[in-house]
C-alpha cells in the first residue's frame, strides 16, 4: 500500500478531512498534499529500481552481459539531493506562514 492510500484509510477512520489533518499537525492543506506526493514518489523510486536490478541482473546472469546499475556508490547519495530540495521547500512554506 503506497504512502497516500495509507494516509487517506487513516483519515478516514478518524472521520477527518485532509483540512482537518493539516490543522491537527500544524501545517497547511498543501503541505499534506506535497507530503503524499513527495512519499509517494519515493516509494515508485524504490520499485523502478529493484525491477532494474531484477533487469539488470538477468541480462547479466542469461545474456551474457556486464552491466553495474552504479559502481560503489550508495544509493542514499543519489536521492539526497533531491530529498534536501523537498525538505527545503516545506520548510521555507512554513517560515513563511510565520515571518509574515
């Protein structure tokens, strides 16, 4: 189950609205919005890359081929960039809301 189905089945059997999520936690309606995107975006990060390593691995394994997905680099650092970029983004949202 992905990030937003998750969160919509919780709200759900709260009874409360995605408004009324955002007021619980403090944060804006759009803000609720960006985060299921944001999650869920990263969980279909995760599938694209365990059906390329499945991909790559049968190449190699029946094809004959040779291919590294990456060469001795986590993948932690491929994605932080981009998770420091989100996290930037929702935190000037909210200190913007505040310094106003």
């Amino acid at each position: 189950m992905i990030f937003s189905e998750r969160l919509k089945e919780e709200r759900e059997k709260r009874n409360w609205s995605q408004n009324d999520l955002a007021e619980k936690i403090h944060v804006s309606r759009q803000s609720v919005s960006k985060w299921k995107v944001f999650f869920d975006s990263l969980f279909m990060m995760g599938v694209l890359l365990f059906i390329t390593k499945i991909v790559v691995w049968v190449l190699n394994k029946f094809a004959g081929a040779n291919i590294t997905i990456v060469a001795d680099a986590p993948y932690v650092m491929n994605f932080l960039p981009l998770i420091l970029m989100v996290i930037g983004g929702m935190g000037s949202d909210k200190l913007k809301k505040i310094y106003r």
